[in-house]
C-alpha cells in the first residue's frame, strides 16, 4: 500500500509483469473509487457547462461520453474530465482523485443561478476499471443479460435490486468498462469479478499503463500555466466556441512558438529515468525535464513523459536523459496520444 492522492491504495498486488499482462492481454481490474465523482441537473445544465468546458457538449449525444477540460482563464489545465450526458439536463463527470478539490470548487463558484444543481458524489460510489480484451466477455459472465454500453458509452442498470453506473472509456488507455456501484456494496462487486477471473492490479501497473500510452496527469505532469496545446490535448478543445480559457489558446496558437510536452523511449538499455531528471542535446545542454517515467513490461525500456524546448518535441529526434549521472540514449515518439 502507498499513499495516492490523498487515498491509501494497493501499489501492486502480485508483480508487475503479471498485472500488466492480464491488462494488456486478459482482464485486469483496478479500484478507481477515489476518483472524483460529481452530477450536474437542471434545466439549462447544458449551456452551463458549454460555457465551463472545453469540448463541444452539444455534440454528444444522450448516453454517451467525451473526454473534455476545465481550464483557468489563462488557459491552463485544471484537470481532464470524462462527461457522460444522459439528457441535456442531466450530466455525470469523472475527474483525477487529487484534483477532485479543485474541480469542485472552481465549476461551484461559477454556478449559475437557477434549477441547477452541481453535486459532489464522490463518497456515494465505488468504482472499478475492468480492463484488457478479455474485460466484456468477463463482464457479460456478471452481468448476464445486460446491454452492454458501446466505446465512450454510458448506462445506468438496475441489477439484482442494485443501482449501478457502467462506462465503456478504458480509462488507463486500455479497452475496457468501469463499473460504479454504492460505496457498501464495493467489495462485494470486486470480489464477484475477481471469482470470474479478473486479475487485482496496483497504482504501479495503473502508472505504467498510463506513460507507455502517452497519457499525461495534470497532478503529475504539469503546470498551472501549462496549456492543452502544450500537452498534445489540443484536440479535446473546441476554439470556434466561447469556454474559460479560450482567449489564452487562441493567442497561444497564433503565436506558435512554446515548450511541449513529448513522449520519449530509452534506447538500448533497460534502465528507467525518474522524474525530474534532465534531457540534454548533442553538447550537452539542457533542453528539458522528465515528469513521469517507468520501465515498461512490454518493450522492456525506459518510458517517459517529458517537457521540451518546443524544436525538440518532434518524433524520431536523439537526446540524453541524465539519470543518477547516466547518460541514457533516448528518442522523442511524439506528442501525448490522449
């Protein structure tokens, strides 16, 4: 066990290798009930959060999902959400356990007046990721009879005199559903999966999954002042319409020049850099920093998520990393996939 986020939770439960196997290959399951939780009703909760986020929420149709952010007015990342609308007036939203504060606080002080109503339900609900390409036809074995969602889809079931949520995100960048039951009833879902052949996975595995996706955690990777358009998650917002932040980015972009964030690979070793460690050039110089980092199961190299001097962040470039004195080859891959 290891604090995370403000939660005591399982770094690892057997090893590495294994956990990341039945991610990649079976069925791992991950307990992600300390992730943030809120509900938005009320008629005109829509324009609301139109105004608040920055995807385009009238895009999305009723039962589905959309990853989108809430940004500052400079246009830095407060944290990356997951909206799932089941009407216009009604919206659920999952966000990242250490910015659950912050998230509730920055949308309450902007809450409009009227019907609306914005709640935190974090304490109400337990929540377990079911992830890797044996995820549904374990899922089915539990849920017998139950329609499943489609990708980025969204259901709430009645199941056994029971009120559950189910999603179809893959939230670690996986294929697979998340679960949501009340907070009693928790262990007993996680154990049924587990009896079903899921495999318990830890934060290390969850932290793995994440950097060899080129996933970048806002409590982890960035910035107040850091942007979307920094961190490769420009595609999440939408500059032909009017949100918090918009300005900054749209002066951002016209400007062009920036420090990004890159995705990076160790070469020829299978030693893993830390975070903070450095990134050099050809002569030596520093050119960046490491913000998360991990030895990757799969192609047994270092993984990292960096910051660069904007001319480096491009794929194929040759740099150092600089770790416990090291020199350690590496390459860019590119931008941030997600």
């Amino acid at each position: 066990m290891q604090p995370e986020d403000g939660w005591n939770m399982p770094h690892h439960f057997s090893t590495l290798p294994e956990e990341h196997g039945a991610a990649r290959h079976g069925c791992g399951i991950f307990d992600i009930s300390h992730l943030g939780k809120f509900s938005v009703t009320g008629n005109g909760a829509l324009a609301w959060l139109e105004g608040l986020l920055s995807n385009s929420i009238a895009r999305c149709r009723d039962g589905m999902g959309q990853r989108t952010l809430l940004l500052r007015e400079n246009g830095g990342i407060i944290d990356r959400l997951l909206l799932f609308r089941e009407s216009a007036g009604r919206f659920f939203l999952l966000g990242h356990a250490g910015q659950r504060e912050s998230v509730y606080k920055w949308i309450s002080a902007r809450r409009q007046e009227g019907p609306l109503e914005f709640l935190d339900e974090t304490e109400q609900w337990s929540g377990m990721a079911l992830v890797g390409p044996q995820s549904e036809p374990l899922l089915r074995r539990v849920l017998p009879g139950v329609e499943l969602p489609p990708a980025m889809g969204f259901r709430r079931l009645h199941h056994r005199e029971e009120n559950l949520l189910l999603t179809r995100c893959g939230i670690t960048g996986n294929e697979g559903f998340e679960l949501f039951c009340r907070a009693a009833a928790g262990i007993s879902w996680y154990e049924r999966f587990i009896a079903t052949g899921a495999v318990p996975c830890g934060t290390h595995t969850q932290e793995c999954l994440r950097i060899e996706h080129g996933i970048p955690c806002p409590a982890r990777d960035t910035e107040p002042e850091h942007t979307p358009l920094q961190c490769g998650l420009g595609h999440l917002c939408r500059l032909d319409k009017n949100f918090i932040g918009v300005e900054a980015l749209r002066r951002q972009q016209s400007a062009g020049t920036m420090n990004r964030m890159a995705a990076m690979e160790c070469r020829h070793t299978t030693c893993a850099p830390g975070g903070g460690d450095a990134v050099v050039d050809a002569h030596g110089q520093q050119v960046g920093h490491i913000t998360s980092a991990c030895l990757s199961p799969l192609s047994r190299r270092g993984m990292a998520l960096a910051w660069l001097a904007s001319p480096l962040a491009l794929p194929g470039t040759h740099l150092q990393i600089i770790s416990e004195g090291r020199p350690l080859p590496a390459i860019v891959l590119g931008m941030p996939l997600a």
